[in-house]
C-alpha cells in the first residue's frame, strides 16, 4: 500500500491530483504505462469506479491516451497539456513543484496584455474607448486598498482586452484571473507598485483613445511588467 493515503471524500479528483503529480515529477515518465485500474485500486483501497473517474480526467488534460492496443499510456506534458493544467495546480496548491510557474504566468500575462492594448488601440469602437477612458478615471477611486485596486484592474483590463477582438486572449485572460496564477508568489512591493501607478492607467487609455498602438503597447508592457518577479534558475529539462 502506499504512504500517500487517499481522504474519503472526493476520492477521485484526489487520486486524479496524486497520478498528475506522478506523471509531471517523472515517476511516471512519458512513454510508460499508466498503472492498471485494478492495482490503483488496490493501492490506494478504492473502489474501481473512483479510478476510472480519475483516469477520465487525466485524459481528458491530455496527460495520457489510450493506445490502439488497448493500453493507458503516459504522455510528455509538456508537449500536451495545455494551460489549463497550470491553472489547475496553481488553483489546488498541492502541486508538484513547477518553479517559475506564477512567474511564466505573469511574463505570459504582460505579453498577452501588451499586444491586447496595442490590438484595442486599432480596433477600439468609441463606446470601448469611452469606457476605458472612464474606467481609468475611477480606477483610482478604488484606493488605497490593495484588494479593491485589484478587482477594479482586472475589470479595467477585461475592457482593453475585449476590445482587442481577440477571443483567444480573452480565453487566456479568464485562465489568468479565475484561475489564480495572476497573483500567486507575487511580492506585494512588485504588485503594489503596479495597482499604485494611477498615471499610467490614465495614460494607456489615452493612447488607446487615440488610436496609438505602438504606445499603447509599449507602456501597457512596462506597466504589467512590473509584477513579473525574477527569473528562477532551471533545473532538468
């Protein structure tokens, strides 16, 4: 039996967690067939049907397949599960260690806030610039507080990025705020610097006003750029 013990409730979205954790740290390498159902149960003293459910969900974040052959076979994550697996670990916080995970999701945050600016800049109709024009003038009504600067940027942002007309950014960017990897392991100085900067929110949605996508893009890089803490050194692949 194993010394990681299962909790009775939610039986399958937890051994679902241990076997991504398995397969994500190596102990399951890509390649390998995943443990049959019946020894899973055996392992862990639950019942078949808990397994299946949790084997489901591995496949469906695309962390196996199933073989012609009938066999489960593991894939390499990294060439397969998409961001929903980041937001997944970042959401439970009992993940394998991913380091520089909430910092890639921040570096990831300002590129795609970025080009979503520089995007709205040329294709904002006037209602959108009115609004985001509006918007940054009661941003800073939120203040001081941290947490009311916060929900009101996300709503600021959720404005220039559907202005943008992009709904593959605004799929990312719903990932990235519900999803809790925007702020995890953020220094409060890093963030607070950011929702502080009242000028440049007032400043970005001139540009965008204006039709300035350059600027737009440039200054909406530097602003989100500011909560993206240091690079952490590698290890492995």
């Amino acid at each position: 039996m194993t010394d990681q013990p299962i909790r009775r409730e939610a039986v399958s979205d937890q051994l679902y967690s241990v076997l991504r954790d398995r397969i994500i740290g190596g102990s399951l390498p890509a390649g390998s067939a995943l443990t049959a159902e019946r020894d899973l149960a055996a392992e862990f003293g639950v019942n078949r049907h808990a397994v299946r459910e949790a084997v489901k969900r591995l496949q469906q974040a695309r962390l196996i397949e199933v073989s012609h052959g009938g066999r489960t076979l593991v894939l390499d994550w990294r060439h397969t599960a998409g961001l929903d697996l980041a937001v997944g670990i970042a959401g439970a916080g009992d993940g394998p260690a991913l380091p520089g995970l909430a910092r890639d999701a921040l570096e990831m945050r300002a590129c795609v806030g970025a080009d979503a600016a520089r995007l709205c800049a040329s294709r904002r109709t006037p209602q959108t610039a009115d609004a985001i024009v509006e918007g940054a003038g009661n941003y800073a009504q939120a203040g001081p507080d941290l947490a009311a600067l916060g929900a009101a940027d996300i709503a600021w942002w959720r404005l220039i990025v559907e202005g943008s007309g992009n709904l593959a950014y605004l799929l990312a960017f719903n990932s990235l705020v519900g999803g809790t990897l925007a702020v995890a392991d953020v220094p409060m100085d890093l963030r607070t610097a950011e929702l502080l900067d009242i000028d440049s929110h007032h400043r970005l949605a001139a540009h965008i006003a204006a039709r300035e996508p350059e600027a737009a893009e440039r200054l909406a890089r530097e602003l989100l750029s500011r909560s993206v803490p240091a690079p952490v050194q590698r290890t492995g692949r």
